[in-house]
C-alpha cells in the first residue's frame, strides 16, 4: 500500500475544506453569495429614511392652516405649515407611471375605517380568505364567496380612486395609485387636515 506525501495531504485537505465553506455557506468568512456578488433580496430593496417629526412645528400645524406635499421621486411625503416640515415620512406610490396622479389636489373625504371598493380578498360565509389580492372589476368571486376591500386606515382621499392611507411600504412604489404611509404616521396627518386641505403631488 502506498500512502500519498504530504505535499498531496495538504492539497487534498485544502481542497476539502474550500469545499466545505462553500456548502456550509462562508469562505474565509465571506457569505456563500457574496463569492458570486449575488445578494440577497432583502439587501436590494431600497431602505428609506424613517419619518421626521418636528415638535416645533407640530405644536402649530392645525386643519386650518395645513398642506400636504407628496413627492413620487423622493418617495417621501410632507404635511407643512407655509414652508415648514410638521412631518417628513416615507411612502410607496403607484408601481406604474401614471398610477399616482401629479398636480393640485384637495382633500375630498375622509375615513378613518375605509375599505377599497376595487381591491381586496374573496372571503366565504365565516370570513376566511379563499383567493387574496384580488380586483373586484376584473376577478370573478369563486361560488359561496364574496368581496370583501382592503383595509386603508386613516384614508384621506384626493382624487377618484386614490388617497393616502395606512399601508406597507416596501421600499419602492408598490400601490395600485394611493399614498401608503406609515402605521404611525397617516393618523397624524388625518388629524391634521380637513376636507379641502391641499395636497401637491410632484414627480
């Protein structure tokens, strides 16, 4: 029996443990897809600055003298006193150009527990969701269930079909056209404007 010289152990030890921290996920300690500059997808979404809130400001800012300015470039939306920022916060608007209308707008209604008459599950007689993320213009409902709308807390609506309200943001426009907003945000907002409060949405 021949045994191999230690200049083929070292090879063959080397080689397994390469091998090794390519299964188990590391190299040298760098992670197994960091090897192939793949990341994962939870580092490519885009991470947006959490809201800002000014105390100063907040102290003055009333339904009177409010004014809402959306930004669908920056992503972010702001409730404002003149020139001063109440609230800087983020957002996710249309995934589509043209989704989330620009121009001048003012607040037309709000509901502090509205429903979306265009989008949301087929539910069945004891409200378990049977089909989910649904259109109520384009989806036929499966037999024995109904529509039933997405929740959009706090809705503030600007125009026929959109309006900022509680939503997921993503980190990326995301919506169907509304102005989703933080949990913690679009009641503050809510409390702030009226109908007829304007609202500014620009590129």
């Amino acid at each position: 029996m021949t045994f191999p010289n230690h200049r083929n152990i070292r090879g063959f030890c080397a080689a397994l443990t390469l091998g090794a921290a390519f299964w188990s996920g590391s190299a040298i300690g760098a992670p197994f897809f960091g090897l192939f500059g793949v990341k994962k997808a939870s580092e490519s979404l885009h991470r947006q600055d959490p809201p800002k809130i000014s105390t100063r400001v907040m102290e003055r800012v009333n339904p009177a003298n409010a004014h809402v300015l959306v930004s669908l470039g920056k992503q972010r939306a702001y409730l404002l006193v003149g020139n001063e920022i109440a609230i800087d916060t983020p957002i996710s608007s249309g995934k589509a150009a043209g989704m989330t209308p620009t121009g001048n707008f003012r607040v037309q209604e709000k509901d502090e527990d509205h429903r979306s008459n265009l989008y949301g599950n087929f539910v069945d007689g004891k409200g378990r969701i049977v089909r989910a993320g649904v259109s109520a213009r384009i989806d036929s409902a499966p037999s024995g269930t109904h529509f039933e709308g997405a929740p959009m807390y706090y809705f503030m609506r600007i125009s026929e079909g959109v309006g900022m309200h509680v939503g997921i943001l993503p980190g990326y426009p995301a919506s169907h056209g509304c102005i989703r907003m933080p949990a913690e945000i679009a009641p503050l907002f809510y409390q702030r404007v009226k109908i007829g409060t304007p609202v500014e949405v620009a590129h």
